[in-house]
C-alpha cells in the first residue's frame, strides 16, 4: 500500500459535489457504479453533496471547513468547478479554503479542465477521473480575477467574447448533445459569419510564438511542477484575495479595435475535446494566453476546423496569440455575450488579471497530460 501511495495521502477525506443536471444527466448513474466503488476500495471517507439549484456549489464551497477536508470532487462540467473556486474566493479564509485539491470527475459537456489534468484518451474516463482523486497530487494552477462593474469574481479555465462566447452560450438547449454541440454550433455560424467589435487593451508579455514554444519544451522535458512560486509574498492568515497590481497601470498596453472574429482567452491547452486552442498553455507561469482570431471567410473559417484538436490554429495567420499577466475588453457594440468558464456574465467592460498559482487541483504527472506537436514554421 505505501509503494502505491508514495508521497500521497491514503485515505483521503472527500467532499463530493454531484450537479445532477449538468451535461447529459447521467451524473448520479456514472458517480454511484464507475466511481464510488473504486473510492470505496481505496477506503476513502466522503460526503455526498447533489446540487439543488444555480450558485449552490459556491455557496457549499464558501462555507467549507479546509481542516476537515482533503479534497473537492465535481462530478459535473466546467461549471460547477467554477462555482466551487468562486465559493472558496468568498470564504472567510479564501487563501486557505483555495489551497483545498479539487478534482473534477467528468460528466458534463465541455470537461476541459478534466482534459487538460488527464490528457485527451482518458479526459472523458471516470474512471482515470476517480484514480486521479485518490492517487493524484495537489497542483497549484494560475486563476485570473475578472472586474466587471465592480464586481470581482474568479475564472479558472477561459474566458471569450465573439463567436466562442455564443458556441456555449446559444446552444444551452442543446445540451443533450454533449460535446457536440459546440460543433453544431460553429458549422450553423459558418452560414452567418459576422464580425465583432471590440476593444482589447494587453499588457505587455510575450508575443514570439517560437519563443513561447521553446519555453514550453523546456518546462514539459523539467520535473513535474507541482508548486508554483507565488509572484508576492502572502501572509497565511490574510482574509483577502491578491491585491489586483495592474487594474490602475496606464504603462506598458497594446490595444487592438480591428474588427475580430472572437478573442478567447484561458488556461490549459484543450476548451474542448475538438479543440486545443491554447497549446503552449502552462498550469502555473503566472501567464495567461490570449488568441484573438480576425475577421474570416466561410473558406477560412471551415479550413480552420482542420487540426484544431491539435492546436493548428497557434500558426495560422489573421491571429494574435499572446502571453500576458492581465487585458481588458471593451465592447464596441451594444449587444454580444460573454462566457465565463463557459458561464454566461452580463455583457460589457471588464479587466482581467492572472494570480500565479493561487488555486489547487490534483494531477498525476505535475502539469497538464498533453502531448503537443508544433513544429516552429511560419504561419500560413
């Protein structure tokens, strides 16, 4: 048992989070006969919590006791992860409560943190899910702060306006189609393409994708990265999320007001099984990676299907892809959505910034299980 176990804690104390509702329904079924068991035979202690309504997630999770539990597990979609950080944001210790592993089980329509953690061949497995949950270790991961109005929330994994704002958000009735929706929903705009317009201010970072992928290689062929240094010191009894260090900075900005296709912004290389559009996309660099796609052709844009499962549209042409700390958006059109960790937020202005390593989640392998294959050439 201690040679299987080596380094991770036996026995774990779970909290389990089940959306009964999210993705394709089958929550419930896929927890009690693929995971419970194998939970059960590690001799893990867990408490299963289903969810009644929209933000009970969160609430669950601001009032947690971090001392009391090792781990988080959401068996749902990206959703209900992101309601759980959230939650954890609003607690009376957020600091501590976002040390707490959480550990997705996949079971909703998008899975992409799951992908990420698991790689594409076991990202849809519950099982590979539930072995993750009781051999899997604590690995810190960058989460940016959204400011919209005043309102201070917390993203994890993406955050778009334009065209990949309204695949998830206007295909909400289409939910009994998995994945799949998503791809319906691009091929019916193929039909209809229209530009946005928006503008997206950046903070100086990096924009060599050459550069970005030699780092990548360097940080993939290292020891895994379960830790990551914070960017300032936190005091471990502080009752308050990071200082935002950028939200007033008028220095160091490039703006852009071209017309776009969409601006899609995240951690982790895969938003879906179909696509890895953040292929050079670290858990814990302190960066957040930023595409934005220009104005496209019906031609352009079904060429751009080919190879998007493997992060071919890092090269393409008629798109920015960057590296940076924070951004900001302002819309240039009155009406439009914005999704959230693929959540829909009120359409209109907000600022975005990165806090290395401030959130935890439990992996295998010390960063994110991919295989990326870009080879440096020019974009076509």
């Amino acid at each position: 048992m201690n040679a299987a176990y080596k380094g991770v804690k036996t026995q774990r104390r779970l909290l389990v989070v089940i959306n009964p509702y999210g993705g394709l329904g089958k929550a419930i079924s896929l927890f009690k006969h693929k995971v419970e068991p194998i939970l059960d035979a590690a001799r893990c202690a867990y408490k299963v919590v289903r969810t009644e309504h929209s933000g009970h997630a969160l609430k669950i999770a601001s009032e947690i006791s971090p001392d009391e539990i090792d781990v988080v597990v959401s068996v749902s979609g990206d959703g209900i992860l992101h309601e759980l950080i959230n939650g954890f944001a609003q607690h009376k210790e957020p600091l501590k409560a976002l040390r707490i592993p959480i550990a997705p089980i996949p079971a909703g329509s998008g899975n992409g943190m799951s992908l990420n953690l698991l790689g594409i061949k076991d990202g849809q497995d519950v099982a590979a899910a539930a072995l993750n949950v009781i051999k899997g270790r604590p690995m810190s991961i960058d989460v940016l702060s959204i400011l919209q109005s005043g309102k201070r929330s917390l993203s994890f994994l993406g955050q778009s306006v334009g065209l990949m704002a309204d695949l998830p958000l206007d295909t909400e009735h289409l939910r009994w189609m998995g994945s799949h929706r998503f791809m319906y929903g691009y091929l019916r705009r193929l039909l209809m393409p229209k530009a946005y317009r928006f503008s997206i201010s950046v903070k100086t970072g990096m924009a060599d994708k050459s550069a970005m992928l030699e780092t990548l290689q360097e940080y993939t062929s290292s020891a895994p990265h379960y830790e990551a240094p914070q960017l300032e010191e936190l005091p471990e009894n502080m009752t308050a999320l990071p200082p935002l260090r950028y939200a007033n900075d008028t220095e160091g900005w490039t703006t852009f007001e071209d017309p776009i296709l969409y601006l899609y912004a995240g951690k982790g290389p895969y938003v879906s099984r179909d696509l890895m559009q953040f292929p050079v996309s670290v858990p814990n660099d302190g960066m957040v990676d930023l595409f934005i796609r220009g104005k496209q052709s019906r031609t352009e844009m079904l060429k751009s299907i080919d190879g998007a499962e493997k992060g071919a549209t890092f090269w393409q042409n008629n798109a920015h892809y960057l590296k940076t700390s924070a951004y900001r958006v302002r819309p240039l059109q009155e009406e439009g959505n914005l999704a959230i960790d693929g959540e829909r937020f009120p359409f209109g202005e907000y600022y975005a910034e990165v806090h290395r390593g401030l959130a935890t989640v439990l992996s295998m392998s010390g960063r994110y299980a991919v295989d990326v294959d870009l080879q440096p050439h020019k974009s076509v």
